[in-house]
DNA sequence: GAGTGGTCTAGACCACTCG
DNA sequence: GAGTGGTCTAGACCACTCA
C-alpha cells in the first residue's frame, strides 16, 4: 500500500478510537511527516483525503481538527430509468403519450430562459418496469439550442437517450420533493389522486443555455433513493 | 485558482464539449505537463480528480481515455434542520416528545445490527420554522456504543447536537423516498392524514458499528433538497 | 523491453489568519 | 509578525502491462 494511503488509515484510526475526539486538534504537518518519516507533501496527501470526506477540518494558521459534523455532503445517483430497471432485472417499456410544440408554463420558462412568448418541443411519457407505470416524464427541449429535436418522433428512444448523444451537458440542477399526484399524473402513474409521489425535476445547460427540462414524478410506494456509499 | 483546479477544468471542459468524446484516450501525462507548463505531478493531481468522479480511466501502459460509462452523479447536502431555518432567516425551535429505551421494530434493529432482544433508546422530537412544524423526527440510539446517551435528557439540545460531539461518524447512509404520513406524523406534523411528506432515513457507522438510525419527515409542501452545483 | 501511470522526496514560495 | 496549510517544481524510482 501507498504510504500516504497507509498513513491515512492510521489517522482515521486515531479519530475513530477517540484518541482524537471531535473538536480535538491534530498535530501539525511538519509533526506528523517527522512521526512516519516522510515528507510534509505526503501527509498534505494523506490528511486531504480525510479534509473531502468532512472528517478533518482545516484552517491556516490555526491548524487542524477533528470536524463537528452535523451534516455532510453526500453523493447520490440520480438513475437513468432504463439502467435502473434493467439493472435489477426487470423488462424495461417505454410509451410516448403525447408531443407538441407549445408554451411552457412559467416555472418552466424561467428554468429554460425563454422569453414570455417563447415556444418549447413538450413531451410526456412513461417508463413501464415489468409492465407497470414506474415513471412518467414531463420534458421542454430548448428549441433554439436544439431544433434538430423538431424533428425527432420519439417514438422508439426516449428523449433522454436521443439527447445525450446530441449535447454533452455542462451543468446540471436537479430538486428532489414529495407531493400529492396531480390528476393526471395519478391516471399515468395508476395511483389514486392525492397519494405521495417522488419528483426530480432536473434542468441540463450547456454553459449558459438551457438544454432541457424535465420532471420525473415516481408512485412513492416503488421508488426511494439510496446514497452511494462514501468510500 | 491554483494550477491543478486550472487544469482539471480545462480538462473537464474538453471531456464535455465533445473534444475528447468517450472512449478517446487522451495525452499521457507528459504531454499534458508540456502544454500546461507545468511538472507531471501537477497534471497527475488534476487527473486524479476526474478519475475519482468515473469520468476518466487510466492504466499503466494503455494510457488514459475517457470513461464509455458517464455516471450520473450529483452531489447534495443533506441539511441541517436548524441551519438551514436559521440560514434562511427563520424562527428555529424545538420540542421533544418521547424518550425512552425500548425494543427498536426490526427494520430499525437491522440498521443497527442489533440482536432481536436488542434495546435502544428511541426518542421523537419536532423541530420548527417560524412556529409551524417543519421536521419530525424519529431517532434510534445504539446504547451499547453510546452508553452516556442514556444520562441525556435531550430537552434543551437536539440529539444531532449532542452526538456529533461523541463520536465522529465514518460512514453514513441515506435513503431518500415520499410517502403518505401516518397518523402520528400527521399529526405532528399537522397534516392531513395521507398527505404527502419527504422522507429521510439516515444510519450512520464509525467503522463497523451503526451509532443512530433516525428518519426525519417533512411536509412535502414545504421541503425540497436542490442539488448543489454540477460540479 | 519499453512506455505509461503511481508515488515520493527535498526544497521552496506563497496565502491566509491568528495573536 | 509568525505559524500554519496550500501548492508547485525538478527529479527520481518503481510497478504494471502491453506489444
């Protein structure tokens, strides 16, 4: 094993016998290289390991300690519906309902930046697991960036895999929230009006220019979200 | 910005505009430190970033190229319920309602790897904003790690507050998911019964062993997580 | 065998921030 | 002002793996 990787292992274990309790302070760089005989860019490695993972705080001058953590970033994966479905081995379907091109509401305009009177290529579909309703999807594609979606049917591939060959994303925002199915997302969905379901409403750009924006409502009884794991 | 973020982003950028499509092997580092102007370890040490995201891959010999698998992974702080009210300008407040050492339902007991006689101690407390409920929560402690838990009474600070500064947790898991709210969570929360609310189940671990599972619910309609940015 | 990544050293300069 | 972390360089040796 690597020795910064080795010496990583150790600080950990320091910290999670107690022998560093939080809050505590740690010795300095220049003391841990001179402790396991290496240099201070060694330890720099070892301890910015420990710094991402929230455990060791860091401050110039101040030194280091033991974080406080209330809370932590963590990862998630937002799964693309077909790997997820497939994934656990399940029979993936897929049904466009209804395509046109119209003006988006205003929540959507804002995500997307369109002018009041601007127009977007609007898509619904849903994703079947096993043949029943797992996912129904509301999309605006930007037409402006993108007027070769115009033309696609989206009939046989979602849009999400005709997009993703078309523009790399250079940033994305996803917001993840419970609330009561609407009407007709309940009809799609075969759930009763008003019970709980799962969104991700998620908005790509590339750069400054909205590509899409889509909302992912889930029945919440066959949906969660798991964090991966942090190491 | 230092040198090493410089170039992985000028990096990332090539990956994502398309320049380096997927599958693309890029320079080998060498060539890399030349064009920068820099020294091999600072281009490694940009490169390692990505490769820790999934975005790219590198083998001794074969070189680097960009990974044929994108991962859709996004970064998301799960929040702190009295720094985010407080961070926003609210009126934080908070109330315990139950606390007591009592045998944990079996899927509590699993995330604590508790044996099937095993105890724990079980408290429910309700945090406010602005004086409207905005959290419940429901939280298992493992005594047999945290025996000083017993000797707390949790009324004047919050469990998490008292916790982070026992043990430092290594691991942590989340699991995100709707439901409709029990009676007793609609009532705390002061809900209609079969609302929607957002859960989160939280397990966190310092090594092997699991220190608290706790689920926290929040009306749907006043709780969202939103993704930090892209990266 | 040779080319690539993985790592480490020794030294250096700088930036930040606390007292 | 001084102590700490943050970073970079120049060079080196090694490990792995492909041709």
């Amino acid at each position: 094993m690597a020795k910064h990787q080795e010496i990583q292992t150790e600080l950990l274990r320091r910290v999670t016998r107690g022998e560093w309790p939080p809050g505590a302070s740690i010795p300095h760089e220049a003391a841990l290289a001179e402790e396991f005989g290496v240099t201070r860019p060694t330890i720099a490695r070892a301890l910015r390991g420990l710094v991402d993972s929230g455990l060791i705080e860091r401050k110039r001058r101040a030194g280091s300690r033991v974080a406080l953590r209330q809370s932590a970033e963590v990862v998630l994966r937002i799964p693309v519906v077909r790997d997820e479905i497939e994934g656990r081995g399940g029979r993936y379907d897929y049904l466009l309902l209804d395509r046109r091109v119209a003006r988006p509401p205003a929540v959507v305009r804002a995500a997307l930046q369109l002018p009041a009177t601007g127009r977007a290529l609007e898509l619904r579909c849903l994703h079947f697991e096993d043949g029943r309703p797992f996912q129904l999807e509301h999309r605006w594609i930007n037409l402006g960036l993108l007027p070769d979606a115009a033309g696609q049917d989206f009939v046989a591939a979602s849009a999400n895999e005709w997009l993703v060959r078309q523009v790399p994303y250079t940033r994305a925002e996803h917001v993840l929230r419970a609330a009561a199915a609407t009407p007709l997302e309940a009809e799609a969905l075969q759930v009763d009006p008003g019970s709980p379901v799962f969104l991700i409403e998620r908005t790509t750009w590339v750069d400054d220019e909205a590509i899409t924006h889509v909302r992912l409502a889930h029945p919440a009884a066959s949906f969660r979200i798991v964090t991966r794991d942090g190491r």
